[in-house]
C-alpha cells in the first residue's frame, strides 16, 4: 500500500514538473517571437535608411556635377559669341583697309571675310590686324583656361550675310563637349550661335574709291526716326524757317518760330518780335500783325521739340521738320533699298537683294565728280549708269536733293517737291 501511494504521488510530481517545462517552453517561444517582431522593423528600418542615405547622397552629388557642367557648356558658348563679335569687326576693318589702301574692291566679300575669320589671311596672305584674333586663336584661348571637366570645343558652318543694312549677321555651327572624369554625366551639344556685328564707325569704300581719295566717309547711322513730318495747319501766311521755342519770353525771338497752343495773354509787339508763330488753336494772325505763320496745327507742341528747325510752308498749309537736311549734311546713313555693306566692298551698285541696304546724299565738295543731272543718292550718283535727279524739295536749297519720284516718296517729301526737268 505504502508503495502504490508513492508511485502515485511520484506520477502525478513527474506530471506536474513536466506541466511547468511546457509552460516555460511556450513563454520562451513567446518572448522568442516578441523579441522577433520587434528586432525585424529595426533591422528593416536600418537597412532602408542606410541604403536610402546612399542614394541621396549619389543623386545629390550627381545633380551638383550636371548643374556645373551645364555652367561650364554655357561659359563655353558665351566666350565663343564674344569671340565671334571680336573676330569678325576685326576682318572688317582688314577688309576695309585693304580696300581703300589698294583702290581694288574685294571679288566676294563674304568668302574674304570667312578667309580672314579662320586663317588670318586675305588671298592667302598673312594680315596683321587678324594676329591672335582668328576664332581657331579664340579658341585655344578658351580650351586653355582650368576646367574640373575634360572638354572640347569646334565650330564650323561660318555664315557672313547682311542683317539690315547696318549690320551683319555672323552664325556658326558650335559644339561643345562637357563630360566629368568620373563619368557621372556628360554633356554633348552642337547650337547655330548668330551675332549681329554693326558696321557703325567703318569706311565706306565707296567714297574714296570714286573720288580718287578726296572724299572719306564713315557709317554713321541717321538717328532720327523720320525723315520729314507734316504738321498740317487750317489757316497760314507767309513762308520762314527758323529754330523753334516754346517761350514767349524768348531774348532772342527775331530767328525763332514761337510754338504755342494759343496766343492768348501775349501781347501782339510780342508776337511780331519773333520770325513766325505755329499755333494750335485756328487764329488769324494777320490781324496781330504777324506775317509769317500756321495756326491750326494740331500736335504742334508734341510734334516739335525745343530748338528744332521748323518750315513754315505757304503752299501747303503746314509746318514742317525736315532733319532729312540736317542728315545729308552730316553724312548720315540711312537704312533704305541701296547696297549693303558686303556689297560696297565688292563695289556692288546695285540695289540689297533684300531690300535692306544703305543710303547716304553725295554733296558737292573737292573730288565728286561733275554730275549736274544726276540723282544725289550715293549708290545711283556714283554708277556708270545715269539716274537722271528731277525733282527737288522746298525748303532744301542744297543743290544736293536732286532725286528721283521713287526716292522722294520714300523720303516723305512728296508734298514739298517740284519739277526741275
């Protein structure tokens, strides 16, 4: 009996022993999956972050790398415009000199221009204005200089053509090479790069070639931005001309044209003191005593300036402003239908095959030729051809303005003209 209890109590100790292994195994693996759920996030976390980390890091310096060479490509082709502005004036002037130092003009400017841009040679002889001023020169210069990329540089396709008279158009295939010794990126482009190269401040070769040497003129363009303006009035006596004021007051009114929008308040000795009066309002000053004026010119004080020279016209009615005049007297040029300057180098008296050339009036002076019947317009003046010049501008009594009905009415001065053969 004794015994039998003891095995039962010894089975149901094994028993409850092995109920506590079990219960301890199972909070082990408990624990064990808690500790799993928690380190996996954090392992899962770190991986992300470092791997993320490391692609921000390469795409950032990545963009940094693209941004500076895209500078660099852009310095690149800035240097290469200012390159082709120096460049090219410099072959014109050696285009220019050559020709007004030989009397010979060039056989095709364009194709001389292109010489003298990219060998520094004029019909294959070396010249001395072009001396480290060729764009292979510019270049090497700009290859020189100290990059952090591997780069490279070349152009071709030169182009010489007229702008608008006034000016040249010079374009060129450029490409450029950018790539970062790393090899992150690499930038290739190939861009038409265009100019606009004035020839403002240039000898015209036409002058000194057709007068022997007499006569030298230089482009400078007409800086007015009409020709001739009507100002028309409704009632006018007289005809005068002379610097306009606005000031009734004016201490030297006997040369002056008084501009006005009414003459009330001013006293009729006032009045008669000045050369001519142009006033806004319709009046009649003859009952002032004045002999010479318009009234009725509508805009008159927006129209004319202070000191401007001012016509006063009987037959038209009007005031007029003429710095047409004051354009040939000064050897202006203007922009019109004549020959372009590629052309006046090759002598070339033809009109610009783009209707876009250059005009300037030949004055009678030392060296122009005897041509009494002959428009005044330089490229038509100077021909072998004749273009005969019969008709004339009031209020211009240069003997200059002979021109033909087209040029006057390009030059606004049809209303002033008359026949003079």
């Amino acid at each position: 009996m004794v015994m039998m209890r003891k095995s039962r109590h010894s089975r149901k100790e094994e028993g409850r022993l092995e109920s506590i292994g079990t219960s301890r195994q199972a909070s082990g693996q408990m624990y064990s999956i808690i500790a799993m759920l928690i380190i996996a996030p954090l392992v899962v976390f770190i991986t992300v972050y470092m791997t993320s980390s490391q692609n921000m890091k390469f795409g950032a310096t990545e963009r940094v790398v693209a941004d500076q060479q895209h500078e660099v490509a852009q310095g690149i082709e800035n240097d290469f415009v200012r390159a082709m502005k120096i460049s090219c004036r410099r072959a014109l002037l050696a285009a220019v000199s050559r020709v007004t130092l030989t009397y010979l003009y060039l056989d095709n400017a364009t194709l001389r221009i292109n010489e003298l841009v990219t060998n520094s040679t004029l019909y294959g002889s070396p010249n001395a204005l072009m001396g480290g001023n060729t764009l292979p020169d510019w270049r090497a210069k700009i290859l020189s200089q100290n990059y952090s990329f591997d780069i490279d540089a070349n152009f071709s396709d030169l182009r010489i053509e007229n702008y608008d008279g006034t000016s040249l158009t010079i374009s060129m295939l450029l490409t450029v090479n950018v790539s970062d010794r790393q090899n992150f990126s690499r930038i290739d482009k190939t861009v038409r790069k265009n100019v606009i190269v004035p020839v403002e401040g240039l000898e015209d070769p036409i002058f000194p070639i057709s007068t022997n040497g007499y006569v030298k003129r230089v482009v400078k363009e007409y800086p007015f931005s009409y020709y001739a303006k009507k100002i028309q009035g409704t009632l006018n006596s007289g005809n005068c001309s002379g610097n306009s004021t606005f000031n009734p007051a004016d201490p030297a009114p006997s040369a002056k044209i008084l501009v006005v929008s009414s003459t009330t308040g001013i006293s009729d000795p006032a009045l008669q003191a000045f050369k001519g009066v142009v006033v806004e309002q319709a009046e009649n000053l003859n009952s002032k005593g004045i002999i010479c004026f318009v009234s009725g010119a509508s805009g008159a004080l927006s129209g004319i300036t202070e000191n401007q020279t001012v016509y006063i016209d009987n037959l038209t009615t009007s005031a007029w402003l003429l710095p047409i005049s004051l354009g040939a007297t000064e050897g202006y040029y203007y922009k019109g239908v004549g020959p372009n300057f590629l052309q006046r180098l090759e002598g070339d008296f033809t009109e610009s095959p783009d209707g876009k050339g250059l005009e300037s009036f030949v004055l009678s002076e030392i060296g122009i030729p005897d041509k009494p019947g002959q428009t005044r317009v330089d490229y038509l003046f100077f021909s072998d051809q004749t273009y005969a010049g019969c008709r004339k501008a009031r209020w211009v009594e240069e003997a200059w303005l002979k021109l033909q009905p087209a040029e006057i009415e390009r030059y606004n001065l049809t209303d002033i003209s008359y026949q003079i053969c």
